[in-house]
C-alpha cells in the first residue's frame, strides 16, 4: 500500500511504515519454502498464457460484480450471474461456462443470509513494530462473508473454479481457511464459529469445515485461534529469512508454477544415494513430475498421429499404444524394435 502524504506528516518521527504480505505469498512458503522463494525471484517469467487462470479470474469477477449489481442481495445475484456467464470473452466462453455452471445454484443456499463482505480486502497485524521494522501486518481477500442469526457467528465462501476435489479434512487444514478466519477475528471481534465453505463451481461439489476460534485443540489449553496465529507466524519467519529448504512432495510438485527453477531439478548437482537417500528420493519426486509434464507434451503432440524422433532418428514417441500403457511403452528404440522381429 501506498504512503500518503497525510502518513507522512502525521507519522511520529522516526517510525517505520508498516509492511504487508498477502496470504497467498505465505501460502507458498508455507507448502514448499523454496517454491514461496522462487516465485518471488522469477514473478516476471510467471505470466500465464494458459486459458484455466484466466478463466477462473473471471468467474471470480462475474461473482463479485453479481453480488455488487445486486446490492448484496444473494437471489438476485445469483440471477444475474447464470444470465452474464456466457458473455465471457468468445475464445474462453465454452471453458468459463463448464467452470461456473453450478455457482448461480450454490449461492442460492445462503439467499437468506445477509452479506457482509465481498472480496474486501482485510488485514490483522501479526508482528509489531521495531525500531527498525514497521509493524507487519497480513492481508487476504474472502470471496464471500455472511452474517447469521447469531452474532457470534457467520458464513465464509470460497468459489473454486479448477478440478481439485477437496474434503471437509482438506477444508479444516487448507492455509486458506487459517488466514482468512483468522484475520476475520480481528474485522469481527465478537465471532467465535465460522461456517467454511469451499464451492467447487466446476463439479457443483461442496467441502465444508467448522471453525471454533476458541476451541482448545492442543496442549496447554492451546485454542484453535492461538494454532492458527503460529502456523502462519511461522509461514511469515520462512518468508522474512527468504528460506529455500525444498519439500518435495508429489501432491505439492504436481501444482509448483516454478518446479523447473527447482534445485532438485538440477541435474548437474551430484548425488549418491548411499550417502544421501534421503536426498536422492527428494530429486526423484521432482524429476517424476517433470517426466510426467513432458509426457503430456508428447501424448498432445502426437494426438493427431505424429510421431516424434530424438536427434539420431534412432528413438521415437508415438501414441500407438492409446495411453493404456506407461510412458516408457510407448518410447521406442530401433534396437527394441530388431530385438522383437528376431525373436531374442
């Protein structure tokens, strides 16, 4: 955020501006403390030319632009979003309308609940100042947040446009679902309970969690607000020591934006397994899901029936086995091939 010239005047001499870092920087920190640091070193080579961000972006917008129109009324805005989803851009419409199709629906659940939020951002402070710091604070944007008919409680949504299906588990532990609670706290100081609901738009599905700030989930009288204030607190350590430990795990690595900047993607860095199996694992989860990209490179590539040659023309990739089989069943050499029509 921006100093205005009314910070500058009226802030006591010698105090720091405070620092903001938004959930989804800790996020990354927090699932893979490399991938959280090589995002933020490669953030200009990350444009995405690929349709499914831009398409999610705009079931997004439409959402919040429905709820807007609507002056807040859920009915309405669920009206007019079915009736504007497909006057998406012409070359991304078919995709915008499978990824939204169940919104409009989803919504009218919650048309009796009063909004209070819409994609606004909110901020708590989760470090205080210092002499050399200023106080830091943390930022996140909810979707959707609903008032009930008790004050201590209210209604979060978060509209999910991919094809992830996540469970209630997932919804309780999702990253998401601390910071965005917890910064709630400090907008609604009277909340206790948060009703959590991820809206999977795409397959009309619904994974639910019930937050309980004051519940005593751990030792020591431990409640779930106080976990949630750690946890993230040490996403922001990771953050602010610019940590580059990676944690390669294949459900993580499937979803890494910058797993070829991956030092584990490095062939050039030795490694013995008898010294360091632990190590050695590490780079083969990184290097199966960088096999796995490149595969689906060469299935697309030869859909149509191309056929694909290394640079001695003595290996090619075909799609001949229809993908009933591995990878490596359908990577052919001319000595496998000699080997077979002499019968050896």
């Amino acid at each position: 955020m921006t100093e205005t010239m009314y910070d500058k005047m009226f802030k006591p001499e010698g105090e720091k501006p405070p620092e903001y870092v938004d959930r989804s920087t800790l996020e990354a920190f927090a699932k893979c403390p490399q991938q959280g640091y090589l995002i933020k070193q490669h953030e200009k080579e990350l444009v995405c030319n690929e349709v499914l961000p831009v398409v999610g972006s705009f079931v997004h917008q439409l959402a919040k632009e429905a709820i807007e129109f609507a002056d807040k009324n859920i009915q309405e805005a669920s009206d007019y979003f079915a009736e504007e989803l497909s006057k998406a851009r012409p070359d991304i419409q078919p995709e915008v309308i499978r990824a939204g199709r169940h919104l409009a629906n989803q919504l009218l659940r919650f048309q009796t609940n009063a909004v209070l939020i819409c994609e606004e951002q909110i901020t708590r402070s989760i470090l205080p100042a210092t002499p050399t710091k200023g106080e830091l604070l943390i930022t996140t944007k909810p979707d959707l947040a609903l008032a009930t008919n008790k004050a201590d409680t209210i209604i979060v949504l978060d509209w999910k446009s991919g094809w992830k299906e996540r469970t209630n588990a997932d919804a309780l532990d999702e990253f998401q679902t601390c910071v965005i609670c917890w910064a709630l706290k400090a907008k609604y100081p009277e909340i206790n309970t948060l009703h959590f609901y991820y809206l999977n738009t795409r397959r009309g599905t619904i994974a639910y969690a019930k937050i309980e700030l004051n519940k005593i989930v751990g030792p020591h009288d431990l409640t779930q607000e106080s976990a949630f204030y750690s946890r993230i607190l040490e996403a922001v350590k990771l953050w602010q020591s610019e940590n580059k430990e990676a944690w390669p795990e294949p459900e993580k690595c499937q979803t890494c934006p910058v797993l070829k900047f991956c030092e584990l993607a490095d062939p050039t860095i030795p490694l013995d397994f008898q010294k360091s199996p632990d190590k050695f694992l590490d780079r083969y989860i990184v290097a199966d899901e960088e096999l796995s990209r490149m595969e689906k490179i060469l299935v697309d590539a030869c859909k149509t029936g191309r056929t694909v040659y290394n640079t001695n023309k003595d290996c090619w990739f075909d799609d001949s086995l229809k993908r009933k089989q591995p990878f490596r069943a359908s990577l052919k050499s001319r000595k496998i091939e000699k080997d077979i029509d002499s019968g050896e």
